[in-house]
C-alpha cells in the first residue's frame, strides 16, 4: 500500500510516501532557525511555519518519490499529541487532500509512529519488547506486546529528557537546542566529577522518570561555581558530563528494570535524545551483559518525520481501520494506558 503521510506536531514540518516499510520519500522541514533565539519552540510561529511550507514540501516529496497521487492508497497524518495549532495544520491539509481525492484518511497518534518508526529499517523486530520515546516532549516507556498493543509503564514526572537537556544547555549559556550541544561537549568532561543522583521512587515496579531534580542540582552547582569567577573551562565540562551521565544512567536503569520484569529480550528507543552518542554507547554495553538486542533506528527516523505516521497509517488501513473528516486534533492523547 502506498501511502502519504503528513507530521506538523512540534516543530518539524514533514511529509512523506511509503510503501510497506519501504520509503519512497522523507522530506522534513526544521524550524530551528525560527525558534532558536527564544530557546525554546514558540506554538503560534511554529503554526504559521507549518502552513508556509506544506505544499511545498508535499510536492517535493512527490517529485523525490516519482509518483503522483492517483497511486496512493490513504492519507495517514498526525492526529494528536502536540501542539495544537501546529497538528491542525497538518489535519486540515490532509483532510483536504483526502476530501478532494476520495482517499481514505488515517489518523495516526504521533507516539505510537515513534514507537513504530524501527519497522523502516529492521524486518525482525521481536515482540514483547521494550519501547522507549525519549525526546523534547516525551519521556515513557512501553511494553510493546504487539504492532497497536501497547502498555504504557513508565512517564516521566515533570521534564522530558530532551527537555532538560535544552535547560540545562540553556542555563549553562550553550545554546538551543541543548541535546547535541551536550553530547558533543560531554566526552571532553569527567562523568565523575559532580555527584548527581537520580531520584528513587517508592514502589521499586515504576518505571516513572524524573528530570527536573536534575536540572535544579545542576543550577545549584552553576551558581556555586559562578558566585565569584567565570567558570573555567573545565569545570563546564565537567558540569555537562557529569549531568549527561546521570541523565543517561536514569533511562538505561529503567530499561534495564522493565525489560527484566516484562521478560523482554529486546529494546525499542526513539526519539531525538535517542541521537545521544552516549546514550548509544550505554545501551550497547547493556546490550552485551544482558543478552539484550537493542534496536535505536538511524537519527533521521528517530526525530519528528512523517514516514513513520505513514507507516502505522498503512498497517490500519490493511486493517480497513480508517478515519472520518470530522476527525479531529488533540492536544493531549496517551496510547495503551
Ligand atoms: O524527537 P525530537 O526531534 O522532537 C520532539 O521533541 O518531539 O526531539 C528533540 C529533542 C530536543 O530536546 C533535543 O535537545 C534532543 O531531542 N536531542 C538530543 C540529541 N539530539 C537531539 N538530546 C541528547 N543528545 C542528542 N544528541
Ligand atoms: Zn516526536
């Protein structure tokens, strides 16, 4: 099946055609540039961005694929969560697109295209398995019990990981967004060198996050260390190693835990924080001494895209699952909890 996917969630405008597993085109439009001074994604610019610059990148993503719509099948596009203003941008160009054509419309949960976005690139990926989403919005953790079956068992609190990697790049005057800033930085630093913990929480089974302590712990340290000099070069990066690894420490122990309770034997992470150089190393590693298999897709399909929307929208529209044109966008929409 041949399908046309559209993302406007966040902060990527995306538009892609897929066939199966196979993509055809994947073209996604970042706004950072708008968004960058403000260190942090501003919804009413990322709105108008979005409609700027949709049919653009729907025609190129035609042209890149050398099709043309009398080929496609169904229309898949983000249907919640996020942004509200930035998913109805994506909504009503697919509901027009689907209106106009007669072509079915999937509304797919932007989440569970994360969850999914492995199915492009690895054909066995065994079930159960651990999901992980770790990015600007979301940190939660899955039991994966099947394609659509799918047990939330594990949230963050308060900050996602993506998020307290931007704040704390943010606090520490790094720029935005912080993720990448961070990893690059944090190999040239002791891990070691300030003792940051992660928070425990009561009942040992919860698989929740927590990143804001985190956050606090290495403001509180910045000042310390700012209250009469500059920070010297090598007290920053120390400071941002030190942080990444208890960051990183916090999501593989989790993983560890529940892949351990649930019996799984492998490991699903997405998401941009799922870009982390040290992240991946820690997985590996955790990967060999636990006869795990752990599967992170390549960068380009573990941020914001829409061959991943397209992907789950095929798979219910061979169910004949399918949406109607009233369907409408939620700002807010968990999945299997
Ligand atoms: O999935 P994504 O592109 O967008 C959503 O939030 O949905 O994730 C963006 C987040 C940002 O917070 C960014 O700082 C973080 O992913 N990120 C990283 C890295 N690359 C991106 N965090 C840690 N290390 C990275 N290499
Ligand atoms: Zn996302």
């Amino acid at each position: 099946m041949m399908i046309l996917g559209i993302e406007s969630s966040c902060d990527e405008t995306a538009v892609a055609i897929t066939s199966g597993n196979k993509i055809l085109s994947s073209i996604v439009a970042s706004q950072n540039d708008i968004h960058s001074r403000f260190g942090g994604v501003v919804p009413e610019l990322a709105s108008r961005r979005h409609a700027e610059v949709i049919f653009t990148l729907l025609e190129s993503a035609f042209e890149e694929a050398g099709v043309t719509m009398d080929k496609i099948d169904g229309v898949a596009v983000t249907k919640a969560p996020g942004l509200i203003g930035a998913v109805l941008v994506g909504l009503s160009t697919a509901k027009a697109i689907a209106y106009a054509t007669g072509k079915p419309l999937i509304g797919v949960n932007h989440l569970e295209g994360h969850l999914n976005a492995v199915h492009l690139r690895e054909e066995n990926v065994p079930y159960p398995h651990i999901g992980l989403i770790v990015s600007g919005g979301h940190t939660s953790l899955y039991l994966v019990k099947d394609f659509g079956k799918y047990k939330l068992i594990g949230a963050t609190r308060d900050d996602a990981a993506g998020e307290a990697f931007d704040k704390v790049a943010r606090l520490l005057g790094l720029g935005y967004p912080g993720g990448p800033i961070i990893d690059k930085m944090a190999p040239s630093g002791d891990p070691k060198a300030f003792k940051f913990s992660s928070p425990q929480f009561r009942n040992a089974a919860e698989f929740d996050f927590s990143f804001s302590g985190l956050k606090t712990a290495v403001m509180l340290e910045y000042k310390k260390l700012t209250a009469k000099n500059k920070i010297s070069d090598k007290d920053l990066k120390n400071l941002v190693a030190s942080f990444q690894s208890t960051a990183i420490g916090f999501l593989v122990k989790n993983i560890l835990a529940a892949a351990k309770e649930y019996k799984c034997k492998a490991v699903v992470v997405s998401g941009g924080v799922a870009a982390n150089k040290g992240l991946r190393a820690n997985l590996e590693e955790i990967a060999d001494k636990n006869d795990l298999k752990i599967f992170v897709p390549p960068f380009s399909l573990c941020t914001d895209n829409a061959a991943m929307i397209a992907y789950v929208g095929g798979r219910y529209l061979e169910k004949g699952i399918m949406s109607d044109l009233n369907l409408n966008a939620q700002a807010v929409e968990e999945i299997g909890v």
